[in-house]
C-alpha cells in the first residue's frame, strides 16, 4: 500500500528500479518513493512536494478557461 506518514516505509525504493528509469512520484503529502536512494539510480525523478503538483493545477486552470471561453463563443 501506500506511505501513510513520514515514518512509514517507501513504496518504492531503489532496487525496484532500472538504471536511468525516469520516476514520478504523485503521492500527497509524502510520496512514496525513497527520492533519496532512487535518484542516485534514475535518470530522474520527481520531488515530493513540488513536483508533480504545480503542473497539474497549471493544466487545471488551463482547461478552467478554455471551458469557458467555450462556453461564452
């Protein structure tokens, strides 16, 4: 499952990965990957918070006005 606090164990940790994987960790508010550990083995990989999180409110807004601008055409 996943990481319920900051004091449970990762779901994803480094050995679960391939070298120069790309890891994107979308979990709240603590992730669940070992970012640590995994991004000496990955390519890269995404910080938790502010990875993945600024993006997605950006698209959001993004759909939110073109809907509207949908709507008043």
């Amino acid at each position: 499952g996943r990481r319920k606090s900051k004091e449970a164990p990762f779901y994803i940790t480094s050995d679960m990965i391939k070298d120069d994987a790309v890891v994107i960790d979308v979990a709240t508010p603590h992730g669940d990957v070992d970012f640590e550990n995994v991004r000496e083995k990955a390519l890269w990989v995404t910080p938790v918070p502010g990875g993945v999180g600024p993006m997605t409110i950006t698209m959001l807004l993004k759909n939110v006005v073109a809907a509207y601008t949908a709507q008043i055409s």
